[in-house]
C-alpha cells in the first residue's frame, strides 16, 4: 500500500537535536491519541516532552513525523532496544534474550482523519529502513497493551490492529510480556498495564520465541 495523496503532506525522519523543536508538538499529539481505546491516557505534557527529549539525546533513535500545511499529524518512534526503557528490556532478559539483536519501536500514534491511508505502512517502512541503516539489529520489535474484552470503556465498533500489524510482518509472542503504569483517562491514580510484544526478522533469522 502507499501512501494516498494528501495535500502539503511531508514524511521525515528526525534524530538528535532536530527533534527538540517539536517536543511540545509531538507530546500534546502522543496525549491526544492515547487518550482513545484502548490506551485511555490520562497524560501529563510536562512528563511527554521529558519522554521524548531521551529519543533526542539518542545516539540511535529516531522520530517519525508526517505534517500536513506544517502541523504534526502523525509520528512513530523508534531506537535500539539496548536504549528502551527497563521495563521495556527486561521481559527479554528474564527469557535470556540478547537485547542487543533488537530494535525497539515505541509507538505510532496518527490523527483519526488520516488514518485508513498509507501512513501506518509508511512509519512502519520508515523504522524499519532506520534500524536497518544504524543497527545489526537481527529483529524489530513493539509491544501493544492488553484490555479485557469486557472493558467497561470499550467501544462498540472497537477493532484491533493485529491483522495490520500481522500483514507487515509482525507475529505476536503471547509469552513476551512487560508491565507499564500509567493513569486511565478518569481515573484518580496509575495503574499497571500489561503490553504483549510483536517481532519480526530483519536480517532473516529465526525469531527466538514462540508466537501465535
């Protein structure tokens, strides 16, 4: 799929010290976005900007931004996984995973009327390129929250994203689980969520873990 024609759309790729023009920008989009099924973030900008400015003081990471008439409408996050957060590595060191054979995307978060046309493949390329370019990485790697079917807050229509992220080639290691704390949109104080991790080979070897 490619990207459909958008007016003033522009797809770049931002590392270190070009990044920190858009921290404001990009941290009310994150908030934004998050706030929706199924992250329902509550968000704080001052602790968004602070997330962010570690992807511009990294030597490996990456922000993906898609503008339209100058205004951020879409952005993914990439860097090495030796880079991720702990929470995010531990899962792999507690299965005896090397973390350095991985690249780590942290999110992708795009606003829902450009949604349905070709962005999420785009990011999805872009990252990919990215880590190829900068790691040896010999996998890519996310992980996605976990909500009960029966969650009072779901919507209706509520679809996931696996047949998406199945069709770039991401397979989901139901064994390969970290825990995040954040606060849910009306809730009073944070809570601990679990997000199971997708892989996927970049270089052709075998994945390390059982998937479904």
């Amino acid at each position: 799929m490619v990207v459909e024609a958008i007016p003033d759309l522009v797809i770049e790729t931002l590392t270190g010290s070009s990044l920190l023009p858009f921290l404001t920008e990009l941290a009310r989009l994150r908030i934004t976005v998050f706030r929706d099924w199924p992250y329902l973030y509550e968000g704080d900008e001052a602790y968004e900007r602070q997330y962010l400015a570690t992807y511009a003081h990294s030597s490996s990471a990456a922000v993906i931004i898609a503008r339209v008439g100058g205004d951020i409408i879409g952005a993914s996050t990439c860097l090495s996984m030796q880079e991720a957060s702990a929470a995010v590595r531990q899962p792999f060191r507690d299965r005896g995973l090397d973390v350095s054979r991985f690249f780590y995307f942290g999110e992708s978060v795009l606003i829902p009327a450009f949604r349905g046309r070709g962005l999420g493949v785009a990011f999805f390329a872009a990252r990919e390129g990215h880590a190829q370019a900068v790691s040896g990485a010999d996998y890519t790697s996310f992980c996605a929250v976990q909500r009960p079917a029966e969650h009072p807050l779901k919507p209706p229509d509520a679809v996931t994203l696996d047949r998406f992220w199945r069709k770039r080639g991401y397979q989901r290691c139901p064994g390969l689980v970290c825990q995040m704390t954040w606060c849910d949109h009306g809730d009073a104080a944070d809570s601990v969520h679990d997000l199971t991790f997708w892989m996927k080979s970049i270089s052709g070897a075998a994945l390390p873990v059982a998937t479904d």
